[in-house]
C-alpha cells in the first residue's frame, strides 16, 4: 500500500513569538563578576624556563571565564607574581608614582 503524500502546512501561532533560550555555559551561572581570587592565578617568576606569553595566555582565560574587570586584574597583580624570582625584582624597579596609572593592557604590554 503507498501512502499518500500529505499537504504541507504552516503552523498557525496565535500571540508574539517567543524568545529562543540560549543554554548558558555551564560555570556562568555560578561565575560572579569579577569573582577572580590571587589563589586562582598561577604565579609568574620571569625565570627562563617560564614562557611569559603562555603564563598570560592562561591568566587571560582565567579573566574571561570570571568575568573579571581590568581594574580588577591590576588589584591582583603583585600576588600573581611569585616572591624573590627575577619578575619580583624587575617589579619593584618601576616607580610606584609611573605605574599607578598602568591598565592591565599596559601591564601586560609591558610584561613582554
């Protein structure tokens, strides 16, 4: 027996449309806004056998996934940086009185 072949019709909606629920990504229910603690940032020592871009790279992931503002990230910086290591010396160089004004784009400008 062959089936018939049926009429193609368009539904009828009755009101305004709703809107399409995007799924959110898993932690951004939980992730609060600038929510990024010193603990959570893995420590930069400026020796040879750390890659400055990479450690970065992970620093930024870490920023983006807790919603954490620049300003926030200038307030973490001296616990980013791991104690008596090269990156500790080469810190406490810089004039407090130039730096106070550095964003986290220019510290990270100037980190490379």
């Amino acid at each position: 027996m062959l089936d018939t072949p049926r009429e193609h019709t368009e539904p009828s909606f009755s009101g305004p449309v709703p809107p399409i629920q995007v799924p959110a990504a898993p932690w951004a229910s939980n992730t609060k806004v600038d929510s990024l603690k010193a603990k959570d940032i893995p420590e930069f020592t400026g020796k040879r056998n750390q890659d400055v871009e990479e450690w970065l790279n992970k620093v930024q992931l870490l920023q983006n996934i807790s919603a954490t503002s620049d300003a926030r990230m200038v307030q973490l910086l001296l616990a980013m940086i791991a104690e008596k290591t090269p990156a500790d010396a080469w810190f406490y160089t810089l004039e407090a009185q130039e730096t106070h004004s550095w964003t986290w784009k220019r510290w990270k400008e100037e980190l490379l």
